[in-house]
C-alpha cells in the first residue's frame, strides 16, 4: 500500500499546490469545506487521490478522517493549512478553526502517526510580530478547555487580528513542544510560517482593503517580491524528505526575510520597548 498524505485545507491556494505535488509521492486524502471543489481537484489527480469534505471544529469530520487511516494502518504527513485569517470571522471563530481545530485534529492523528511521520502545521509571519502577554501565552496550549477558550477571546477585545495572531502563536507553540511527544512515535512535528503568499486568502486580503499593506510588505521585503504557494510546497517537500530527518519541533519563516526586515525596522524607530515574539 501506498503512503498516505493527509492535506488539509486542500482547495486553497497552499493546499492545492502541496496536493499536486505530493500526489506525486503516495496517495493524497484531501479534506476540506467544499465538495464540489474537492470532487474537481480530486477527478483532475484521479487515481489515489481521494477527497473528503470536512470541517475541522467538527469532531465527527475528524472521526470520518480516522476511519481512512486505519485503511492504511498509518500516515506519512499531515500537511495542515486549513485556516482562517483575521477578516473571515470573530475572534471565537478564528480560535476555533486556527487553534481548537489544530489540537483536536493532533490528538485524533497521534495515534496512527509511525517511524518517519512528519506534521507540517502552518503558522504564519504573524505569530512571530503579534505581542502576546504571558499569561495569555500560557492558556493556548488549554483552550480545549471552555473557561481558557473564553479568558483568551475575552483578552482579544473583540479584534479578530489579535485572535488570528494569538492562534498562530498557539499552532508554533505546539509544533515546539510536542516535538518530544511525536518524537516518541520516530515522528517529527514543525511549523511553517509563511510570509505573504499569493493565494485567495491574501487575494481577499487585497480586496478587502488592505492591499497597501501588502505593498508596503513587498517593499520592506529583502526577496523583493510576494510569495508563492510553491514556495510552501518546496519547504514542504523538503520537511517530509529524509533530508529532513534531524528537523523536528521548530517553526520555520518562508517569508522572503519579511519578518525580520519588519523588527529590524521597529527596532529602529519604535519609541517605546515592543518585543515581537522570537
Ligand atoms: N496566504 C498567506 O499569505 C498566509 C500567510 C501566513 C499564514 N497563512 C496560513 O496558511 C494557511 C493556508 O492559507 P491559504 O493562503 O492557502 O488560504 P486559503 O484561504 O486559500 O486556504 C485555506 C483553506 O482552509 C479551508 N478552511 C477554512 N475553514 C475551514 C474549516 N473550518 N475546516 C476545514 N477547512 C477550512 C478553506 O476552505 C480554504 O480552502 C492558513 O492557515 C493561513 O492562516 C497564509
């Protein structure tokens, strides 16, 4: 049997492209909101692609996952990019998908996870530039718990941006410190953080108004220029390879050097003592 890759949010601009591209490597489960596009993408790969529509803060979505796995006995990857930005919802909404859902998702997969298993969660350059006091810090890796949950969102003042940011500090935090729990199963466990990539959730970002901060990010870019969802699929491809194999339990910025361009710049004309997350 062939090796399983599990992609979740696997329509979208990242997860279409890492879908086509590890296709070429076992047989790709594709979990996502919409069927239709799911049924398209899945019909296009053919054989060895199959498709499930799936929404991640639904348990029993989570359990019709399971039930593929245990057709293979096992997993190869998880590759995880199914997620919300800051415009797409409140800031309950947003910890539930980005946050709830990634644990939720870890904890169901650990125990069909074997020697070699990689999962590949998707952070972003956010995490690494929203401030975050620590006892807030300290409840993300507990918001399966409703009172942490609510303390959280409450500390979010009703601004999604800081839910989004706070949750994608939760998904690098436990890609760091469950690196030792996977590291049992001969599993290893990372996080991406992507910079700004050119796909329909940025495209949205554009059209919501905030194509200058794009812009702005673009200019203050060392790379000098967007980025794009191949560049996700080749770090990818590389974290799931045997090249990879000493990798484990760190989050990685894809981000054209956009992040630390943007502190080195605060740095240097913030008046007061701001500290970005490291
Ligand atoms: N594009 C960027 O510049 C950028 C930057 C940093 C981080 N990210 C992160 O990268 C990941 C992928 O982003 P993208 O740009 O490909 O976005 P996208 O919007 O193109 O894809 C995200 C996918 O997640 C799916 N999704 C949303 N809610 C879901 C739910 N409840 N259950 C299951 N699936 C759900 C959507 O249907 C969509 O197909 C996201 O987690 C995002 O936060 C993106």
């Amino acid at each position: 049997m062939k090796d399983l890759y599990i992609i979740t949010g696997a329509t979208g601009g990242m997860g279409e492209d890492a879908t086509r591209r590890f296709k070429e490597y076992g047989d790709v489960l594709l979990l996502d909101l919409s069927e239709e596009k799911l049924n398209k993408l899945a019909e296009e790969l053919g054989e060895g692609a199959r498709a499930m529509s799936f929404d991640i803060t639904k348990k029993e979505d989570i359990e019709k996952v399971i039930e593929v796995i245990k057709e293979y006995g096992s997993f190869k990857a998880l590759l995880h990019f199914a997620g919300v930005s800051e415009n797409m919802g409140d800031p309950a909404m947003v910890l539930n998908i980005n946050l709830v859902g990634t644990i939720n998702l870890l904890n169901a997969l650990y125990d069909y996870a074997k020697e070699g298993t990689v999962i590949v969660n998707t952070a972003s350059m956010t995490a690494h530039m929203t401030p975050i006091a620590p006892e807030i810090e300290a409840l993300l890796p507990d918001v399966l718990n409703e009172e942490s949950f609510n303390k959280v969102v409450e500390a979010c003042g009703g601004i999604s941006a800081l839910s989004y940011g706070w949750s994608k500090i939760g998904v690098m935090n436990l890609s760091k410190n469950d690196a030792a729990k996977w590291g049992e199963k001969g599993a290893r466990i990372v996080s991406i953080s992507p910079g700004a990539i050119l796909t329909p959730m940025v495209q949205h970002e554009i059209d919501n108004g905030n194509a200058k901060t794009i812009e702005i990010l673009i200019a203050a870019t060392p790379a000098k220029r967007i980025g794009y969802p191949s560049d996700i699929t080749n770090m990818c491809e590389y974290l799931c390879s045997d090249k990879a194999s000493f990798i484990t339990g760190i989050d990685i910025l894809v981000d054209g050097g956009s992040t630390q361009a943007m502190k080195n710049y605060h740095a240097a004309h913030a008046s007061n003592n701001l500290r970005f997350n490291d």
